[in-house]
C-alpha cells in the first residue's frame, strides 16, 4: 500500500486518535451484532500492545446533530472491552471538557471511546473547529474506518489534515484487497450487483463493464434494465427517468465484450406487506398490478452457472426485497452458489454481507468488507476523500 500504517509510526505514550466504524445495531441495550468491533481489534490491540494511549472515535445511526440516548455509545464501549479483555473507559461526549478529561486520564495501553461524533452538526459539514477540537485529543491520527473514508467528514478527514495521519489495519486490508481487484483480477472475473436503484451505482457500472467477463443485475435496479428493454413492469421500482442509461450501459457492455446479465424470471407479488400473494413470472411477463421483489429459480441458475466458473467476484446489493421473507430466498440461493475452490470472492454491503451469513458462507468467503459504499466508490475509479489525506510512505 502506497500510504502509511501505524506500523510506520512511534506511538509509545503518546496519543492516538483512532476513527473506527462502530455504527452497530443495538438491542435492549446491548450491541446485537459485533463484527465491526473485532474487525476493528488488531489495530486496537497493535497500540495497546506498543504502549499508545488509544482515544476511539465513531458514528452510530444518524442523529441529526444533536445528542440521542438510543445512539449513545456506552453499550459499544462495554462489549468493546470484552472483545479486548481490557477495560474501555467511555467519554459522554466527543470533544470539549469532558472528553479532555477523560483524555487526560489515559495511561500507556489504556482505551477510551469518545460519544457518538454525529452528535455534533459539524460532523458531516466537516467543520473546520470540530477538527481542531479532535485534533487537539491526539498527537496521531489514524483511520481504520473503511466504511466512512468515502466521506469527507471531520473525524475522517479535517482532523487527519492537522496531524500526522496514518491508515489502520482495516483499511490496508481493505485497500489492499479492493485495488487488486481493478489492476490484476484473474479471469473470468464476475461482478454481481444487486439494490433498489440503478442511479445509486451509474459510474461504478460504466467502470467495471471494461473490466469484468460478466456483470450481473439484480434487485430493484434490474427492473430499470428490464424497462429498458420494453418490458412491462407493473407496479415494480422503476427509475423512468435513468431508462436511457441502463440502454446506454447494455449498448456499452455489448459493444466492450462484457456479457451483462439480466433476470428471466422474477417473484411478483401483490404487494410488499409481509403474507402478500405471490408467485414466479417471466421478466417479460409480469402482471399490470403486481411488483418484482426477488429475482426467480430460474434467474437462480442462470447466475450460479455464470459464478462456478469464475476465478474472481465481487458482489455488492442484494437480489430482492431482502429484509423480508420470502424475498430474500434469491439473495441467499446465489450466496449459496458462490464459488470456494481457489477463487477470490469479495463481498461488500451490510445486506449482502448478511446474506452471505445466513447462506452460511461468511467463513468461505475470501474477503467481506466492511464498506459498501467506500468500496463501490473505489471500483468507480474515484478517490477516497478519508484515504487520500492520509501520509504517502
């Protein structure tokens, strides 16, 4: 990696701010699912373990700017320090006296958690004054939040511009493993790609069609491919205003030799309210007052006949109305049929990141990332505001 690493600086006693991406979900107090803290862990550990005086910072949910109870970090910072062994001490708020103080306590190896960033408005706005109180916490900065580097906020980027500003393990992980997929994939190389709306994903789309064997389309941003086509899509997500891109993009892969795939059959249903009539239609056929929210058995195999051969893919978006059975059966079939012997199948979004879990594949994967967006931004060709700041070796 072309950027430095904790491993490239002397953090013994002093003070390292670390952007870490805690945004869990809690229940009844506790943290529901915790893979974002562990992935977060070797680094955490690495400065411990050298005697740095570890401050963490993070977002949970989306506050709009001011404190909210449910979003409150204490529960993350308890379940944090059972993953450590270690006790993490916990600041109620992110900058400003308390968290000073609570800064001023840190010994060599110690933890502290800041309160939730986004309890501040200059977050997001990048707040030049928010910077310089984060800034004024730390001697070193480091990211190691994946999954935010794609934002140009000012824990990820306003603070790294005022001091010395280094990349986590995470993120080299992540960056190491999503760049290889742009300069030296192994063919066939195939790219799935699933959610609710194509103009989400236009220039990522553009990008991989001249770089990928086959591409994939699922989910509701099919229906706009389909439209395309001239196909009668019922009361189906449709974006009629993007119809000309998706020909564009079909017109495009055809013309640069990359195979775009479509749906053939789609699960239709009345409606989207749980116990709605259903059935499987022809992507052709579906009826005037129903809607695709899955893509069909048939679709099923097309796709995982296109997968088995393959040496690399990526996938990111589910294939249907995942968060409700029985529309998430096709999202959690094509998970099934990802390739395991010697290809390098990379996984990123929460949804699809959870399919690939109830599949009972997340041990067989070669990489899950913990950035859905940060890692589309990546494969569009962009650069990664979060990333960009910090210090070239």
């Amino acid at each position: 990696m072309l950027k430095k690493t904790v491993r490239d600086v002397e953090v013994k006693g002093r003070r390292v701010l670390v952007r870490v991406d805690f945004n869990v979900p809690l229940k009844d107090g506790k943290v529901a699912e915790d893979n974002r803290l562990k992935a977060a862990l070797p680094t955490v550990r690495n400065l411990c373990d050298r005697g740095a005086r570890v401050i963490l910072v993070s977002h949970l949910g989306r506050p709009k700017g001011t404190p909210e109870d449910q979003l409150r970090l204490l529960p993350v910072a308890v379940r944090l320090g059972e993953l450590l062994g270690r006790p993490v001490m916990y600041a109620g708020d992110s900058v400003g006296p308390v968290a000073e103080q609570a800064v001023e306590k840190l010994g060599p190896g110690d933890v502290l958690l800041l309160e939730n960033i986004r309890f501040h408005p200059g977050e997001t706005k990048n707040d030049p004054e928010l910077a310089r109180q984060l800034a004024s916490l730390c001697d070193i900065y480091v990211n190691d939040a994946f999954g935010t580097v794609h934002r140009a906020h000012a824990s990820t980027v306003g603070v790294a511009t005022l001091r010395p500003s280094v990349a986590g393990f995470l993120v080299e992980r992540e960056l190491e493993v999503l760049t290889r997929l742009l300069k030296n994939p192994d063919h066939p190389f195939v790219v799935l790609i699933g959610g609710a709306k194509i103009s989400d994903k236009i220039g990522v789309l553009e990008n991989l069609i001249g770089l990928v064997d086959a591409l994939l389309i699922g989910g509701g941003m099919a229906n706009t491919f389909l439209a395309a086509k001239g196909y009668k899509m019922g009361r189906s997500l449709v974006e009629a205003d993007k119809t000309e891109v998706a020909k564009n993009l079909l017109s495009s892969a055809g013309v640069r030799g990359c195979r775009l795939v479509l749906p053939v059959d789609l699960v239709v249903a009345e409606s989207r309210e749980p116990g709605a009539t259903h059935r499987v239609a022809a992507a052709d056929a579906v009826p005037a007052d129903w809607m695709a929210l899955d893509v069909g058995p048939e679709t099923v195999k097309l796709f995982a006949g296109l997968l088995k051969d393959a040496r690399t893919v990526f996938w990111n978006g589910p294939l249907g109305l995942f968060e409700q059975p029985p529309f998430d059966a096709g999202t959690t079939a094509v998970a099934r049929a990802l390739p395991v012997n010697g290809a390098t199948t990379i996984v990123g979004g929460g949804d699809t990141a959870r399919a690939v879990k109830r599949a009972g594949m997340a041990d067989k994967i070669t990489h899950v990332s913990t950035g859905g967006g940060a890692s589309l931004m990546l494969l569009e060709g962009k650069v990664l505001p979060g990333v960009s700041v910090l210090q070239d070796k």
